[in-house]
C-alpha cells in the first residue's frame, strides 16, 4: 500500500498517541484531556490552535506556500463510550465505565498524524482546517459546533472526515456519493394507564398490555407503510414499568430510535409513530404521550467532493481499494452536520488486519487497528496536497 513514506515513518508515534487516547477515554463534551493533547500536539509543530468551540472541540489552522485563499476542513471526532471495556491488553481503558470503542481515538491520532506530516511539509497552498468535535455519540458536537460559527470563523471550500470499518478490509475504502448513513431520531413514549390490583384487571388500565401493542404495532409502520424499497428502521430498546408482580401499574415508558435515509420518509415517520401510538392506546382506554426528537440528519456526500475523496483515497490504496458502490448504511453520524453547511465527503476505512480490526465497532473488546494509522493520515494528506495544490 503506497502510503506517504514519511507518514509511515510516524507509525510508531501515532500509535503510542492512539494508545495514549484509548487508555484515557472520555465522554462527550468531556473531552478535556484529550483536547488539551491535541492542542499541545499541534502547537508544538507550530499550527494556529483555536480552542473552546462546542466546548472541547478545537480547530488547528495551518496555512501552506504561497497566498492562495482555497481552503480545506479535515475533521476528526474525539469522544467516546460509557460502556466497559473487555480487553486486557497494557493500553485497555483505565477510566471504569468508559471505552474508546468505536475508534475516534483512532481518528483523532489519523488526523493528528496528517496534521504533523503538513506542518513538516507544507506542500500546498491555501489553508486547512483540523477540526476535532467533541461528542459524536449522540450529544451533537459536530452541530454545536457549526452552531457556533466554526465555517464562519475557519472559511473551508470543502470539509472531510472519516470513520474506520472493522467490516472493511485493511487497505479498502468506501467512497460513496449521496447518503451513506440514515437520520438518527429518538423516541420516547409515555403510555398512561390506570393502577391496580393484578387479580382485578377489569377495574385497572393496563399500560403493560398497551405498550406491548404499540411495540408490535410500530412494527407494522416499517413493514406496511413504507417503500419495500426505502430503508427504515424503529427499535424500541427501553421498556420500563411497574414495581411489583401484583400490581398493575400506572403508566409504562417506552424509549427507541428511528432511522430513515429520506427527508419525505423520515417525516411520514414522525407522524405515523404519534398516530399509531395514541390510537392503539385509546382502543385499550389508556392514552399515550409521544415525543419525536429529531437527532441527527442523514449524512449525504456530494458528487464532486466525493470523486476528489475517491481519488486521493486510490492514490494510497490503488484503484481496486476504492469502492464505489456499498449501500448506505442506518447508523447515524453527526459529520451531517457540516456536510449542510458546506460541500464535502465521509469515506469509511477498511481496518480490518490479518489478525486484528474485525470486531464491531461499540463491542466490549472492539480496538482500533493501529496499522489503519499511516493509511488514514495518507490519505487525509495526499487530499490536501491534491486540492491544494502549489
Ligand atoms: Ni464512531
């Protein structure tokens, strides 16, 4: 793989940052140790680091040769996981409770390594941003952080991140023009009953019974009334009620997530979950109370970003390491954000080795794979150096 020869002399430094990183995991908007490493990182190489937008999020600017205005946002995300770590390895998580895993240690050590080798270099001309967020998962940093003016302070043409796929070969890419990953919306129903004693059913209302009927009955919203065609997805993953076996009780909670690749679908959702829901409650006597929280967009590449992605991506992988054509995928990703503010691209990275790599991302003994380390940082380099060229 024809990675930047100085790039993969850094190796070894980059993977004793990433190793750094993933003992020292933090949660969104908490990433205040790791900001602080980046910001040491990038000015000891002398890049500009502006510090406290969306909190720990960062921006390190670095301008080339000559007085070129073109300009170019490399993005990173930093947070990571309140889950335990299952790994016994010397650079496992020290923090109980806490795991880097699904690799934004990996990411901010790849942008990192990227941001050393232009500083050293500075083989272009214009001026790249090196955006690290806070908080990825779930808490929106990449949108507080548009929110708070980061395009308008740090003008970039263009803006380009990248997620590792332990799903992917080590050595492959997936480029993808339009949207690659779902809209990420959260559900919360409340489903109001009447208490009692479980022996005296006909006198209570039974929330239980009700949301057990939602739960299937939202089911039937992705299976019949949407497009076969149109991907869509709603997972209740939280039921809570009651408090004993004897009692029936008063209300029940029912959480979940909902995904969706299309504006129109994602709206039909919205409605159809609330009309669902509060009609199944009322043919049982109970009444339902339904919040839609809108979390994040689809995240959709643009065409001509997306071929300049694909190609510094085969620079370094070749052109049979760049695929084109993988179906999107129902996760959500926050980059969304800045991919409606300005044109750009999110490519995923192979990461997984002959050995290590292959274990889903937001498993207990998931790690990034250290070798996808001088590929990223290749690639996020040869992307600069080929937009801004001297
Ligand atoms: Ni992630």
């Amino acid at each position: 793989m024809p990675v930047i020869n100085r790039i993969a002399e850094y190796t070894p430094e980059m993977t004793g940052w990433r190793r750094e990183l993933h003992e020292n995991p933090e949660l969104g908007f908490q990433e205040a140790r790791t900001s602080a490493f980046v910001a040491a990182k990038l000015a000891s190489w002398g890049i500009e680091v502006h510090r406290g937008i969306a909190g720990t999020g960062l921006v390190g600017v670095l301008r080339g040769q000559g007085d070129s205005r073109r300009s170019i946002g490399l993005r990173a995300d930093m947070d990571a996981l309140p889950m335990e770590e299952a790994n016994s390895f010397a650079h496992a998580s020290k923090v109980p409770g806490r795991m880097h895993a699904c690799g934004h240690d990996g990411h901010t050590a790849t942008l990192l390594g990227a941001a050393k080798y232009l500083a050293e270099t500075r083989n272009f001309s214009g001026t790249v941003n090196f955006i690290f967020q806070p908080a990825e998962e779930g808490g929106g940093g990449g949108r507080v952080m548009v929110e708070e003016g980061l395009f308008e302070r740090f003008p970039c043409d263009a803006v380009y991140g990248i997620h590792n796929a332990p799903d992917l070969p080590l050595g492959t890419a997936s480029v993808v023009d339009g949207t690659i990953m779902a809209a990420s919306d959260r559900i919360y129903i409340t489903i109001q009953g009447y208490g009692g004693h479980a022996a005296k059913p006909h006198l209570a209302i039974d929330p239980v019974m009700v949301g057990a009927q939602v739960m299937v009955a939202l089911q039937a919203i992705v299976a019949r009334r949407t497009d076969p065609l149109d991907s869509a997805v709603i997972s209740i993953c939280q039921f809570h009620a009651g408090s004993a076996n004897n009692v029936i009780p008063d209300v029940a909670e029912l959480s979940g997530t909902v995904r969706t690749l299309q504006p129109g679908t994602r709206d039909l959702m919205e409605k159809l979950i609330a009309q669902v829901t509060e009609a199944t409650a009322a043919a049982h006597g109970a009444s339902a109370l339904v919040r839609y929280e809108r979390l994040y967009p689809p995240c959709t590449n643009h065409t001509e970003q997306t071929d300049k992605a694909a190609r510094a991506a085969a620079r370094v992988l070749g052109e049979t390491g760049v695929k084109r054509d993988l179906p999107p995928l129902m996760g959500g990703e926050d980059f969304s954000f800045m991919l409606l503010e300005r044109p750009g691209c999110f490519v995923f990275m192979g990461q997984a080795g002959a050995e290590r790599g292959a274990v889903p991302v937001h498993h207990p003994e998931y790690d990034f794979n250290d070798d996808m380390l001088p590929v990223g940082a290749s690639y996020f380099a040869t992307l600069v150096e080929q937009e801004l060229p001297r």
